[in-house]
C-alpha cells in the first residue's frame, strides 16, 4: 500500500476541523494522525470518532503540539491568531508543513510566521478556494487598468459567529487592488466609517462588512465612477471548499523547500 501523508488538525471541535477530519477520512492520499484542542477542552483525552458522533479512529485528541509535530507531515491549522503563531514555530521546529486557513492575523504575527518559514514550508491564505484565488488576480488586472477616478470598495458578508473584520479574503482583495495600482495598502484602505467622515479620499480602498445569519462568505469587489460601476464578485455555497483547498495545500507542500507560500502558489497561477 503506498505511503500516505499523515496530517494533524488543530481546534478538531470546530466547524472547519470537524469538516477536516471527516474529508481526511475518505482521502486515499490523506490519513488523520492526530487532533488538537485548546487545553481544557471538554474533548481532550475522547477518541476523535467517538467526539464526532461515530465510532473509535484511535485517534486521541490532545492538547500536546509539539509532540504531535514530531510525528506527523503536516498540520492544518484554521484556529486563531496567537495559536497559529505558536504552531508555526513549532511546525518549524519540526520541519512539517504548515497550512494555515486563520485569519484575523496582525503584521506582529505575520512577521512571526515569517521566521518560521525560513525553516519549513508555511502556507497561508485568507481564502483556500480557486475561484476567490483567481478572483484577487482579476482585481488585480481590473485595478491596473482603471485610475483613481474609479472608487474602489471590498465589500464583504459573513455568518454571525465571525470574530474579525474585515474577513481575510477581503483583505487578500484589497491587497489585489493596491497592487495593480502600485501602492501600499496600508496607505489607501479605508477601514470603518461612522459620523460625519467627510467625502471618500481619492485613491482610497474602502472595505464594508455584513454579518448575519449562517452567510458563508460572499465577496464583492466594485469599481465604481461618474457614470459606471464595475463589479467583480464570488459567492460560496459549500464550506467544503475551503476544506479541499487546506488539503489540496498540505499535499502540495510535501517536499517543497521552506518558505511563506500561498494559494496561488498551490495552484500554479503565480
């Protein structure tokens, strides 16, 4: 039987580990190795199968990364901001792939997962999927042609339980536009507005965000001038694609020497 990658999945609770989990199972090229949780959880200690509802895996869920690191290829890791900065170093460490689906990370913590790519291979993007992937490739084009007289807005819409705005995919958008116009993005983005704010700043990159509902995520990014609105946009209907896309990026990751990659290097379109 050919050798499969073994993969360990952190914060296994969740509604994107539990997904994990389930589509691991069914891979021919995947097997679960281990499953994460925050200490204290109330599953630490539970076999994985029997946690979801199923029947034994002989997977134990843990709260021990570094000696889970130790044993397995790669860890898929959509958790939170500081957890994921202290699994990229211990990813490092370990010398696995780390694919990282967290959003919500500060330029301190970016910088951090930097370090550790200098040692092993981290992927990390806002958004797994390939039409959000090619969605930021088309700003980018569309935000190179068109100057300033075109106001350009992220315009983005989520479940209720998100804990961060604006979501990573808007950001990763906004980033496509300020680099088709050449400019930082940190200088241009137009990040919340309330009260008397004034006219929109030429040139700036405004982001709005929704949250409502059990919305999964859905992604507009317009262009809008005296006359004419451009708008570009993606709606997901199945969170199972971020899922695909996390997998995809582990297996991707097997053998690539170390570095910070993302989804479009994943999928060949850089």
């Amino acid at each position: 039987m050919a050798k499969t990658t073994g993969i360990a999945i952190t914060g296994v609770s969740g509604r994107m580990g539990q997904m994990l989990a389930r589509m691991v199972a069914d891979s021919d090229a995947l097997h679960l190795a281990a499953a994460l949780e925050r200490p204290e959880h109330p599953w630490l200690g539970r076999d994985l199968g029997v946690a979801l509802g199923g029947v034994d895996t002989g997977v134990i869920v843990t709260d021990d990364a570094a000696a889970v690191f130790a044993v397995v290829d790669a860890v898929v890791d959509f958790t939170a901001p500081a957890a994921s900065v202290g699994f990229a170093s211990l990813a490092g460490q370990a010398g696995i792939v780390h694919v990282i689906g967290t959003t919500g990370l500060s330029e301190d913590d970016i910088a951090a997962i930097d370090i550790a790519a200098q040692v092993t291979p981290i992927i990390r993007a806002g958004n797994m999927s390939l039409g959000v992937n090619l969605l930021t490739q088309l700003v980018k084009q569309v935000a190179a042609a068109l100057d300033e007289s075109y106001d350009i807005e992220v315009i983005e819409a989520h479940h209720r339980h998100k804990v961060d705005a604006p979501s990573g995919t808007a950001l990763m958008l906004g980033q496509a536009a300020a680099d088709g116009r050449c400019v930082a993005l940190s200088d241009v983005a137009d990040r919340g507005r309330d009260g008397i704010t004034g006219p929109r700043k030429t040139g700036a990159i405004g982001f709005s965000a929704i949250r409502g509902g059990d919305i999964i995520g859905e992604h507009d990014v317009m262009f809008a001038a005296a006359g004419e609105i451009i708008t570009l946009s993606h709606r997901a209907t199945d969170r199972s694609l971020f899922a695909r896309g996390a997998l995809k990026a582990a297996l991707w990751g097997q053998g690539q020497p170390p570095g910070h990659y993302d989804m479009l290097d994943v999928l060949g379109l850089k």
